[in-house]
C-alpha cells in the first residue's frame, strides 16, 4: 500500500509501505477511505514531536471500512463504517476507567502517527478497536464525521469544558485555525454573551464569523485587550482559548482573562512559554492545558447526526490518495489557500 512516511525534521514521502495486520487479538485493520492533516502533523515536520522517528506513518484521523478484526474484538465487523478516533483507548486502565483516555497506560493515547503508524495511508491498524474507533451515524457524509476523530473533540473538551464556558460568559478564543473554530462552535452551545476570535489573518477571521464569533480582531490592527476591557467593564475574557501553540499566543490569553477567570490552553506547543506569576498569583486565575480525550466523542455525534452542529463547513479543499502531497502543500499554506481543512479520500 502507500502511505505519507515521516523522515525527519521536514520530510515526508507518499511511497510504497507492507499493509498493516492484525498482531493482537483486539485490533482491527481499516480501509481508509477519507483522511485529514491536522496542525499537530505539521507540529511533527517542524520537529515538535521527538518521539516520532524515521519511517513513521503520520496521521491520526480517519474515516474507513473495517476490513479484518482480531478474535477478541465484539463490537467491530468486517464491513462497518467507522471513525478512527485520534485517541486508542486500552479501555481497561486506570486514566480509561476515568474516561481520560488520553492518558492511557495500558497501550493507548496519541499513539496513531506518533508511536505507532497512523492513518494518512491506505490502511491502518487500529489497537482496541471496540474502545477505539464508533460506528458513523446514518444520514452523515465521512467529511462531517472526520472532523469528530480530533478537532471537534478537542476544542470542545479542551478549550470550552475545561474553561468552563457558562452562560452569559464573554469568551475570548486565541487563533482560529480548525481547532479555534471548533472552540468557537462549542461554546456556542452554552450561550455565551460575546464570543471574540483573535487572529493576524483576516481571511480566519471571516471563517470565525461563520462559525459563531461575534467580535473578531486583527492584533496588527486593534488592541485585544482593549476591545476585551471594552465589553467587560474593564475586567476581561471569562475563558480565554489559546488555539495557536506558541508562547506570544499563550501570554496573550493571560493578559485578557479578568481576575478569577479561566485560560484554556488548547495548542500543541513545541517550546517554553513564560508563565507571568507575578501578575497572575493575586487575580485567582485558573489555567488548565490537556490532550484530547475524546470522551465527547459519542455526544459530538448525537449532535451531528441531530443536525444540532455543522461539520461540513471545515473543509475547504478536497484531494484524491495521490495528491497526497499537494494536500500537504495547501494545508500548511494556510494562509494563502485559506484552507481549514482538507480531506484526502481514496
């Protein structure tokens, strides 16, 4: 089969691999039939993510058929429609039976296209398959359910329930890539009184309209803290999202939350940041950070299959297996291609 091939720092290849097999009895082999890049991808080509080595297939989202399942696999058939989830979950350690899947120390977390290969492939082996991969809803299109393997989970359990988005809060969401957008979206569920998106592109920003922002700022051209004091009475965002990954991003959301309010760090970051305790000790500030868990994963996809939330939107650039690369090329020239998502199908 063929499958996009990590070889260092800035360098991938679509190039000819074995396909996978089962090797344990919980495991389940994939067609991929539509698959994604995310930011994180582009976190590892920089050479982010030391873990990942030479030869390592990349990608951790999908959408395929079940072709193959192990002897211990119940609830995956050759011939289900499935998501591959951006999590595996072993589903029987202690971080699982809390639903903090991942941090699983039984085999699982973000291991696809990280510690072990992943999904921008032909096909994958997906460990655990009956906690690791759900069964697509009727009614849907495989685009809409592949933004349910990583981005949608993640905005909304890392950035919105982990900052505890409430009714009535002003919302602050820094960056609006995919991930920011998906933030956006989130806590527009819970009745926000302004959502604000913060971005240097303006072409970002007229997609966070779309998505729910009422306020958008351009750093180059307005002080967010100020439009932020502006709509609080001088005080600040009660949740501020930080969706980039780099240190200017994150101090940025600890300027603009109020006292006693949250920051959400959602962003892969590859560096230190400066945490500023000098400032931040006496205004009860909370900051949380995490990984994706994915425990949202089922009632993401209530909603989708509801209608109660609009996937297809986030894909703006569709590509056949072969162009692969050109898929690559257009995702990190985001700015340029205006490109959120791209879906890659067979």
């Amino acid at each position: 089969m063929r499958a996009i091939v990590y070889h260092g720092p800035g360098q991938k290849a679509w190039e000819e691999v074995p396909k996978p097999t089962l090797r344990e009895d919980t495991d389940a082999v994939v067609k991929v039939d539509t698959v994604t890049i995310c930011g994180t991808d582009l976190h590892i080509l920089k050479g982010d993510v030391a873990a990942v080595t030479d030869g390592r297939i990349l990608g951790h989202e999908a959408v395929g058929t079940v072709e193959q399942v192990g002897a211990g696999v119940t609830n995956v058939r050759p011939g289900d429609r499935v998501l591959v989830s951006c999590i595996t979950a072993c589903g029987s350690c202690r971080y699982c039976r809390a639903g903090s899947y991942g941090q699983c120390i039984g085999g699982g977390g973000w291991i696809l296209g990280h510690l072990i290969d992943g999904t921008q492939a032909e096909y994958v082996r997906v460990p655990f398959a009956d906690t690791s991969t759900y069964a697509v809803p009727d009614g849907v299109t495989d685009e809409e359910v592949l933004m349910l393997a990583d981005i949608g989970p993640t905005g909304y359990e890392v950035g919105v329930l982990n900052g505890r988005v409430s009714p009535g809060d002003v919302v602050a969401v820094v960056g609006a890539g995919p991930v920011g957008l998906s933030a956006i979206m989130g806590a527009k569920l819970f009745s926000p009184s302004h959502v604000v998106a913060i971005d240097l592109a303006d072409a970002r920003l007229e997609a966070a309209k779309q998505f729910g922002a009422d306020i958008t700022v351009n750093p180059t051209h307005e002080d967010a803290v100020e439009v932020l004091r502006g709509l609080t009475d001088g005080l600040g965002a009660d949740v501020a999202v930080e969706a980039v990954g780099v240190a200017a991003t994150f101090e940025q959301c600890a300027a603009l939350v109020r006292p006693g309010g949250r920051v959400a760090n959602v962003g892969v970051h590859g560096g230190p940041a400066t945490l500023h305790l000098e400032d931040l000790w006496i205004r009860n500030v909370t900051i949380t950070t995490g990984l994706v868990d994915t425990y949202s994963t089922p009632t993401l996809l209530k909603l989708l299959a509801t209608h109660q939330v609009d996937l297809a939107r986030f894909v703006t650039h569709r590509f056949t297996m072969d162009e692969f690369l050109d898929a690559y090329d257009t995702f990190a020239r985001a700015a340029d291609t205006r490109a959120l998502k791209v879906a890659i199908s067979a």
